[in-house]
C-alpha cells in the first residue's frame, strides 16, 4: 500500500492541508471537533508525518514534564492546574515526575526521564529548581526548563524562570501581627532545602527589626512545610513558659497544625493566640477561624514558568516566533481572615 | 556514519546485551545507576531502537494517561500517587488529563489524547470509567483502558477494572450513627453523574430500613463532592425545625462543610451533631474533631487498577507473560473518630 501523504489526511477529513498541519504541529486555535475529525484520519490512514520534516524541527515532541517533591497536595494541584492550562493553550501534553530531591543521582534520573519519554522540556520547581548544580547539569545536556524559584529579584543568569517574592509577603504577614499588638510571635520554619523557607524567615526577621523587636530564638521552631510538623511547633511553643501570642506558619498546612495545636490545647483562636499561614489554599478558607495567609498565586505562577518554557520551545523550533516573554516576578498578598485578632485581654 | 546498534549501547555502557534490552523495554530490576548509564549511551550514540522489533511489540509505548474530572484535590492525589507507584514498578511514565466529563465530544478528545501523545492505555476514573458508552466507544477504537467504578461486584463484562463497594461502607457508617441512637441523620450527596454518589445514598436508605426507621426525605439533600456544597447543604438541615442529629457527607470535603457551617451556627460537635465523611482524607484526620468516615484506600485502588492495565499491556505484547490479575473489589473501612458520638441530653 502507497503510505498515507499530508494531502490524504486533508482530504478525508475534508480540511485544508493547513489545518492539518496545524493539527499535526499541535498548535492552537484548531477547533476541537475539527482536530479530532484530523487525528482520527490521521489514525484511520496510518499517517506518518515526515521524518525529516520533523527533524527540521529538531525532533521535538509536544510533551513536557513537570518535577516536584513538596508534600502539599494542595500546592502540587495548584501547580498542575497552572501547567495544564498552558498546556492546553498550546497544545502540549503533560507527564507527572515526583522525585526525591536529596537524590545523589536526580541530574541522571531526571535525563532519563526526559530520554525515555521524549519530553521537549522540564518545568522544576522548588527545590530542586533551586539546586544551582542540577540546574546547570540539566542545561549541559541540553535539556529546556524553566524554574520556579523563590527570590526577591530575577536572578538574570541566562536561565529562564519565575520568582516569587517570598521575603516580601512573609514581611507584609509579620508587619500586620505587629500591628495588631503582638510582640511575642513564634515562627515555624517549612522545609530547609527549600528557599522559600530562608526566605520567608528572612521577611519574619526584617520586619520585627524594622519594628524593634528583638528576634527570641526560643519562638523559632524548624520543621517542614506540613501539619505535622506545625502541629508540633505549635505544642512546643505553648507550653514555653511565656507562650507566644502569635505564630506564624510557613505555609497554610503549618498553620492548619498550629490551630489543631491550639484547639486541642483549648486556645482560643485568635483571642489568646493568632495564627497566621502562608499560600490561600483552600484549607485557609475552609478552616474555622478561616486563616490570614499570603495569596501565592500557585495556579498563575505555574502556568506563567509554563509559558516561558513553551515559548523557548517555539522560539527554538520556528524562526517566525515571537520573542519569549521575560521572567516575571509575583509578589504574593496579605490576606486577613479571622484568625488574626488584637490580644483580648483576661 | 553508520547507524549504531545496540551492542555499540552494550559496549559504551559496558553492559550486556540483555541489560540494554530490558532498559529499552523499561523492565523493572535494572539498577538506577545502570539505566542512567545506558540511556546516556543511546542518547550520545543517537540510538534508534529497530523499528521493525518494536512494531513487533505492537508499537507500544511506556507511557499511560490518567483521565479524572473530580473536585477533590486530596483524592486526585491519592490517585495520582497509585498510579505513579505502579508506574514505578514497571518503568512508564504518566501524563495527566483533566477532563470536563460532559463533554458531548468526550470519546474523540480522549482517543486523540492517546494518539496524539502515543498513550500505551488509560486509567479511567470515575465519573467518565462508568458511562458505559463512552467505555464502549474507546475500546472500539482499540484503546486499552482499566475503569476505577463503584459497585458492590465485579460487572464481568470483559473489560478491566477494579470496583469499590461505597454502598456496602456506606451502610456501615450509617448503622454506626444508628448504634449511636441517632434516628434523625442527614444525608448529603455527592455529585449526581458520580455512581458512588447513588451508591452511597442506596447503603444510607438500606440501612434505615434494615432498622426499621423510615426515611426523610427533608433530611436528604443534593449537591456535589465539595466543601461548599456541604456547608450549603448543612445550613438547610441545621435551619429545619426538627434538624437532624447527625448528617453524614457523602466524602469528607462534604464533611468538612458541614462541620463549617456547624460552627458558624455554634453547634456543639459531636454532642449536638454527629458528623461522618467518607475517603479518609489529610483533613478527616486533621480537622478539630477529626472527622468519623469510611478509610477508601485510593491510592491502593489506583495502583491495583494501573498494574492490571499495564499486566494487559505486557500480555499483550509478550507472549510469556504471567496471566494478568484479575479484577479486584475494594470495601473501604469504617473509621470511628471524635466527630460523632451519642447526643449529649441538654
């Protein structure tokens, strides 16, 4: 049998061939009826596109993947609806690749990974993509990625990225506790590997000096960025002998800890005790009191780095593309909810 | 220059022959050292495997689509993480599909999704894994696919899946409240185009009539699997002039709504409503008191789900490979936690 040409696939499913190459090359705004009636044809004929065409392009597949380690389920699957819908706008598929970050071996695991399933680029996010000899290795074998990183400014090193102002917005959260009257406020740190937790302690830090509070280590509890772990912060800072009056969680799961913390404790959350967390997760508005937090933006600031990565890819495989849009910062925002409160006094 | 083979791979990565095959094949039990090492050699030796060998295997690919529309965050996760685990053990990769199951053109979106992407099969869940037509319009086109439905058995209907009997625990949590005393028990649905939904309603009915108490249909409330919709649907109950003493949510977000709207309304929990969830969620344990619910391990049920897939991939394409498993039933557990109790007399 004669193999199937681009001209047979236009022909049965009654489009012009340019539709059918723009189904074939995945680009956007192809109606969805029409790609489905262009891939079925392309299944029906057993089309092949032509090899060499495609290596013009530089063997590119329409598959990217996205690396993280981060126990938060919420913060993963707001991570995934932002890179999914930039996938969705251009076209691409998504893989999934939850890895261990202290592997030894994560440079080669992670190539393999992108050898193995044909992926035309990496979106790394934290902490990985905070590893500046992973980062590097990827890039020497040629691998695209973008990176997801926590920094008060671009860090402009030829690699694209996006940052999030964690110091700034963990400032905003501290400045509004000390405006409400607290003075002693304890501080729970997330995950050291990830640089959002040295961040976010920085803004915490910065804040009570710029107010001229003296930083009391015994308030400062390390840990990692879940309920566990804040709940059992929490538990130490209570029952110091002069507890604090107001904590701060580095992120929202932390807090959710601190509040089954003070609860169980029979705290009176915010009267005796405010707690404050960090990334608007669904569980900062569900909780009872709902909780002061940063609004990270997770969902936007995937699908921007998403962007970014794809726009590369484009600008790459076609001469005509427009230019990539820059690295863009996000400053997350304060957002106060009720279990933030000025002390009542007994 | 000429083409490399695959002793060229062996030989670079000093290797044996078989060690290149079962890395090319994705077979499990190649040590992660050994797999980077070889995958190196065939990315810088630009090894192609022989396309006619791999047609043999039917032009299989190593990688599978999970296809979910669900609005639980904490159980696409769950999901996520079974499927990745049996993923794991053989070697595939994942890519993730959010779906709008009422899409009209459902069937076409899905086959394109695996033709365009190369899909080896697909996980489908609930509520697309139990339209029967769109199951029937994938496996026409030859789709290998495994459906995660609710039933209390397995349909033997000749195609893979594996079932979860939500009535049979929904029962259980219903005869628990009932042993409790309680005669007047709400019941919050999920959403409608979710079988489980009907089913867990079916074990809640089933087990007021096997204790002779009739049922209200004033204390029956629809909705969906979300958060709001159980604080929503609480609220009408809690405002009812008789309200029940126990409402249980057909998942725990649902729960979690209601023990929301509980204390908005300053309702004591559990002394003046018992609350039961179901799936066992992070916030069933987490939340103040943790919720009563039905343990429907997911994560297990997903990987079950995948290893069958991929055992029908493998029979597929290897004619020595073991017989696949069967199909498996699940009966989540009751878990009795501090948010029901026997109502406290005023």
């Amino acid at each position: 049998m004669r193999r199937a040409t681009i001209k047979d696939v236009a022909e049965r499913a009654n489009v012009s061939l340019k539709t059918v190459s723009r189904v074939i090359n995945n680009e956007p705004s192809v109606a969805q009826a029409t790609r489905a009636r262009v891939t079925q044809a392309i299944a029906e004929l057993d089309y092949e596109p032509d090899p060499s065409a495609r290596n013009l392009r530089n063997g590119l597949s329409f598959v990217i993947g996205l690396v993280y380690d981060n126990p938060n389920p919420h913060h993963i699957i707001a991570m995934q609806k932002g890179v999914l819908a930039a996938c969705r706008e251009t076209g691409f598929g998504l893989q999934i690749q939850p890895v261990d970050s202290t592997s030894p071996l994560l440079a080669d695991e992670l190539a393999e990974f992108v050898q193995r399933s044909r992926l035309a680029g990496l979106v790394l996010t934290a902490p990985m993509s905070e590893r500046k000899e992973l980062v590097d290795a990827l890039a020497e074998r040629g691998i695209a990625l973008v990176r997801i990183i926590a920094a008060t400014e671009d860090p402009d090193d030829g690699l694209p990225c996006v940052y999030v102002d964690d110091r700034g917005a963990a400032y905003e959260i501290t400045e509004h506790l000390i405006q409400l009257g607290h003075r002693r406020i304890g501080f729970l740190w997330g995950g050291p590997q990830h640089r959002s937790s040295s961040e976010r302690y920085a803004g915490y830090e910065k804040a009570l000096k710029d107010y001229g509070i003296t930083v009391d280590q015994h308030l400062v509890v390390p840990g990692d960025y879940t309920f566990d772990e804040g709940f059992r912060g929490a538990r130490r800072l209570l029952a110091l002998q002069e507890p604090p009056t107001a904590i701060f969680g580095s992120n929202d799961e932390i807090a959710a800890g601190v509040l089954a913390a003070a609860k169980s404790a029979s705290v009176d959350v915010p009267y005796e005790l405010s707690i404050a967390g960090f990334e608007d997760s669904p569980f900062s508005r569900q909780s009872w009191p709902p909780l002061t937090t940063a609004k990270q933006a997770t969902a936007d600031i995937a699908r921007q780095a998403t962007r970014l990565l794809i726009a590369g890819l484009r600008q790459y495989a076609y001469v005509d593309s427009p230019t990539p849009p820059r690295n863009q910062g996000f400053l997350p925002q304060l957002v106060v909810r009720g279990s933030t409160a000025p002390l009542r006094p007994r």
